[in-house]
C-alpha cells in the first residue's frame, strides 16, 4: 500500500540552511506544505524512501537545495504599466529565478500608499508563482511631503514603508516616518540619494560622466542622505533599511552605525557589484542607466567587501521592467532600471562566488534568512514546521541570457549574451512545484 506520510521528498541534494548552520546531503520531507524533517541518510531513511511512489520523490543528485530565495526589492508595475510587468508576470519571472518570495515597491500608478491600493496587489497575487509582500508608500503619492497612513497600510498586511525611486528630502518626515513605523516594527527602506546633489544626473558623476558629456550624478548624494538618515535612526531609535547602496563612504557610515548599535540593514545589488560606469562608453546601452547609478570600481570594490563583512546583510535585484520602446532612445532619454529576478543567482554564483568573494552559505544566508528577519518575512529556513518553500539549484549549469527566454514580459537587461554558471532546477512553493527547467 503506498504511503502518504509524505506529498514530496527531495533526495540526494546537499542542503544549505544558514538559519540552521546546515550544509551536507540529506533528504527534505514535506506534507501539506510544511518541512517534516531534514534527515541525512541512513539505512532508515533509504527504507522509508522505498515506500514512496516515484512521482513522490524529487532526485536531487548533485544539486543544492536551500530555503526558497527571497528577494525584497521588486518592481512589478502593476497597476499602471501592465505593458512592462504585472503581478502575475513578475511572479512567473520569480520562480525562474528561484525566488519563491519577492516584496513589491509602491512607486506604481496610483502608488501603494492606502489600503485599497494595498489590497489590490494583495488580489492579484493570489494563485501566481511566488508570495508577494506589499510595501506601502512613506508618503502621500510618493511626493515627500504628507505621511501616508502608515498605521492603516501595516494593518492591511504592508511589511515595511519606502518612497523607492524617491529620496525623502525632507528631515522632519523622515523622522516621523521612523517614529511610527517604529510603533509597527518595520523599517522604513531608504532610497539614498539627495535630490537636490544629483538633480538631473544621467551617471555617475566621474572621469567618465566628464568624458562621455553626460551630466553626473555625484557619490556623495548618497553618502549626505545615508549619514543623514544614521543620524536620524539613532535618535528615533527606529528600523532603518539602505536600498541599493553603492558607494564606499556610504557603506563605511552603515559599518560604524552597527558598530554602534543603531538598528541600520542594508542591501546591495548584482549589477552595483558586477559593473561600473566603464561598462557605459562600451556601447551606451541604455540597460546600464539606473538609480543609483554604476560608480568607479572603488566604490563597486567597496559594496563587495561590505558584503563580504557582514555590512550589506542582503542581495536584492531592484527588478525595474521597462519596455524596449522606453529604452530604445537616447541614453540620457532612458528611464532607469534594468530587470534582476531571472539573472540575480547566476550572476552571483558566476561573479562572487566563482571569484572566491562568497561561499554558497554566504549567498543563501543574504538571499533567504537575512532578508527573512529584516521584513519579519515567513521562510528563509527549512526547519521542522517552516513553509516548504524549496529552491533546487544546478550549482554548474552553464547558461547564456537571452532576451527571447525571459519570462518577464520585459527583457531590458545589460546582462544579455553573457554566459553564466549556476541555474535553477526547480522552485518549489507550498511544497508544489511551480517552475521546473
């Protein structure tokens, strides 16, 4: 008689889980959604395994099988721009990327910045491919002068407030805005760039910018609105969250506030760490124009060793659809932002790790338990009891980016044509499988 004890078993993978501090092959059991048990292999173990039905087992020979990836940092567009992605869309993009969660930015049209906005994601998510957390607007339609309604957008299920694609000019807000999300226990994300500094700015601001006749946006507007957003953390004694840094004074400032306690986090992205504002006299792909921009490889040297050290406690794509008509155009005429979710593990599996910056229990902690605990987030583990949300990866598995194989519905990515090793193999979410290669 077969036995149901168990919806699916994965065998043979080596599993790492930086929540447990676990890394060797064992066998991953789950039942209605759930983890049972994480078990290495034993005469017992090969016995039950025995008693399943094949259709059962998932043979992970050879592969990693790690907490379903979370990425915090989305762009999905919907409402507004279904045209360049919606929530299904990016949610299907997700699972090829091996993110079984993903936290979607309010810089949308309307913007999420009340709970109707809210909701409406929250309906569109139901039944796609990944989990999808809201976060609400900091302010009024993302203008920087009225807080939202933080209180009504925690209790309709946001998990943290940002203005992304918008600076908080303004200091009196940003205080308040860390009082009360404080009363809530969540951040406020911070998208570090002083307005009035780089107003205007195609680039970085640098030898290149000067070279190429472009109109720089300089490093130092991130590190005012970094050390301006420390020094208001510390007294509000507030949750702050640095969105996509990207210069060395502005990771140095994060360094010395934990060293102070004050409760900072801070994420980097692929692109901030792989390229640098050389990449643009190359060809002027409009793909590499993006908010914050590409700075010199000091300041990409910088972001590395930040998260090599434990200063950047995350990875996050800043997934920004566009369309090919939006950025087939003038570099300067380009709308920032590049796609991330389907590139983001291959590109640092072949940049970071293939290079000897990180191990795999690095990446996997800074892509599933560090974001997990920095939005108070379900998952990121594969303990006893936690979502059987599964990420099984082909740890060797050349590839080359294509255009035509993303499931985006938007393709504007620099990364096209470069071959990358590391690929997923299958996405499992609520112990079911939603993408397989």
């Amino acid at each position: 008689m077969t036995s149901k004890k168990y919806d699916l078993v994965i065998k043979n993978g080596r599993v790492i889980d930086s929540a447990l501090g676990f890394g060797r092959n064992a066998h991953v059991f789950i039942k209605d959604g759930r983890i049972v048990k994480v078990e290495v292999d034993s005469a017992p173990i090969r016995q039950e395994l025995r008693t399943l039905d094949s259709d059962q087992i998932i043979d992970a020979t050879d592969k990693l099988v790690v907490p379903g990836l979370i990425d915090i940092h989305v762009h999905l567009r919907e409402p507004g721009r279904e045209d360049e992605e919606t929530v299904e869309s990016g949610c299907r993009a997700a699972a090829a990327g091996g993110f079984t969660s993903i936290c979607c930015m309010p810089n949308t049209t309307p913007q999420i910045d009340n709970q109707g906005t809210v909701k409406f994601v929250q309906d569109r998510a139901q039944n796609t491919d990944a989990r999808v957390f809201v976060v609400g607007a900091i302010t009024k339609g993302q203008k920087g002068k009225e807080l939202a309604e933080i209180g009504d957008l925690v209790k309709m299920g946001a998990v943290a407030i940002s203005d992304d694609g918008f600076y908080v000019q303004n200091a009196e807000i940003m205080r308040r805005a860390l009082e009360y999300a404080r009363m809530f226990d969540i951040p406020v994300m911070q998208h570090s760039e002083d307005r009035q500094l780089c107003e205007g700015g195609m680039m970085n601001e640098s030898y290149e910018s000067t070279r190429l006749g472009l109109r720089g946006s300089p490093a130092v507007a991130e590190e005012v609105a970094v050390l301006r957003d420390i020094a208001l953390c510390r007294l509000t004694e507030g949750r702050l969250h640095i969105q996509h840094i990207t210069t060395r004074r502005a990771v140095d400032a994060v360094r010395q506030a934990k060293k102070e306690g004050v409760n900072v986090t801070a994420e980097a992205t692929p692109h901030h760490l792989i390229l640098t504002d050389k990449e643009i006299s190359k060809e002027f792909n409009t793909n590499l124009r993006v908010n914050p921009p590409l700075r010199i490889e000091d300041d990409r040297d910088a972001v590395i060793e930040g998260l090599v050290d434990g200063t950047i406690d995350c990875i996050a794509s800043d997934h920004a659809p566009h369309s090919a008509e939006e950025k087939d155009c003038e570099f300067d005429q380009a709308p920032p932002g590049m796609i991330g979710l389907e590139t983001s593990l291959g590109l640092v599996k072949t940049f970071l790790i293939d290079k000897g910056y990180l191990s795999w229990a690095d990446v996997i902690r800074k892509m599933t338990i560090n974001p997990a605990r920095i939005l108070n987030l379900p998952g990121g583990t594969l303990e006893e009891g936690s979502l059987a949300d599964i990420t099984i990866i082909d740890p060797e598995k050349k590839w080359t980016v294509k255009a035509d194989k993303f499931l985006s519905r938007s393709n504007n990515s620099p990364f096209i044509g470069q071959q990358l090793t590391c690929q997923v193999y299958k996405t499992i979410l609520n112990g079911k499988v939603v993408f397989e290669r």
